[in-house]
C-alpha cells in the first residue's frame, strides 16, 4: 500500500505543478522570440528572445516609450512588437520624422500609437493607425537572448522640457 501513496501523492504534485505551470504562462508571462528589423537596434533581426509580462494586456498600466506584443490590426493572429509612442489624448507625428509634411494626429480614446524603433523599415501605425488597446497582449520588460543583450527593457524616449528641447542627457 505505501507504493500506491506514494504514487498518487507523486501525481497530486505533479497535477498541481502543471496547473500553476499553466496559470502562470496563460496569465502570468511568455517568452517569446522576435523577428524582422523594424526593432534594431534594440532587438537583433533574429535570435531575440523577449520576456512578456501579461499584466499589461489590454493596455493595463502602459506609458509612452514601453515596447508592447500585439495582435496585429489587420493580419489575423500574428503578433507584433513596436515601442508605444502615445496614449490616448495625446498628439503625435502622423509620418516619418524629418520627412513629410509634419502633420500630426490626436490618438483616439481606447487606442495607442506605435513604431518601430528602425523608423525607415517599420509598418506600425504611420501605415494601419491607432492600435485598440485591447489588441495588447502584454509589454515585454526583458530581453532574455542574446546574452549580450540580457536584461531589463529600457525605455529610450526623453520628456521635452517646457521649450519643447530634449529634457535630461
């Protein structure tokens, strides 16, 4: 009889283990690779492995300058990954900098507007617009591989001071 104990306390572990395993990863984190250029210099065309908190979905608690994971607006189940550059409210470049006409645009309640940080090689919401926040899947806060490039996400985008000029080094 103790074998069966011992049997059924092994698989009472192991079922509790594959729950919080599955809690943890369905609602908890992802670890995810990433592809394309429209994220260099911050992430590597390929081989990056990006740590995604899920607290962040549908838009929870992101800022301006956070790097997001996102259903794509328009190509069903693909996810893609760009820096949130406004929230709602706020007004924004509606093109490229330095290039075009500089009109900018307000982001509409519920959304956000995103770009890539390799501004000449990236379709984010210059082309498809605001993104819904509920298309947010989670932020990513690590990069995990490369090992030369293990560590926190950081966010690159500075405050303009009252004068509209660079706040800080």
């Amino acid at each position: 009889m103790p074998d069966f104990y011992s049997f059924a306390r092994g698989l009472a572990i192991g079922f509790n283990a594959l729950g919080f395993g599955h809690i943890l990863f369905t609602h908890g984190f992802a670890c995810l690779p990433t592809s394309g250029i429209s994220m260099m210099p911050t992430m590597d065309p390929t081989g990056t492995w990006v740590l995604i908190s899920k607290h962040y979905r549908r838009g929870r608690d992101v800022k301006v300058g956070d790097v997001v994971d996102f259903l794509h607006p328009y190509v069903p189940n693909t996810g893609v990954v760009k820096r949130v550059v406004g929230m709602p409210g706020d007004f924004v470049l509606e093109g490229t900098p330095y290039k075009g006409d500089g009109t900018m645009v307000q982001v509409p309640e519920g959304h956000c507007w995103v770009a890539g940080d390799n501004q000449t090689w990236s379709r984010d919401s210059r082309v498809y617009g605001p993104i819904p926040l509920p298309l947010i899947k989670g932020k990513i806060i690590m990069t995990v591989w490369p090992r030369h490039k293990f560590g926190p996400m950081v966010n690159t985008l500075r405050p303009l001071d009252d004068d509209g000029l660079l706040d800080g080094p």
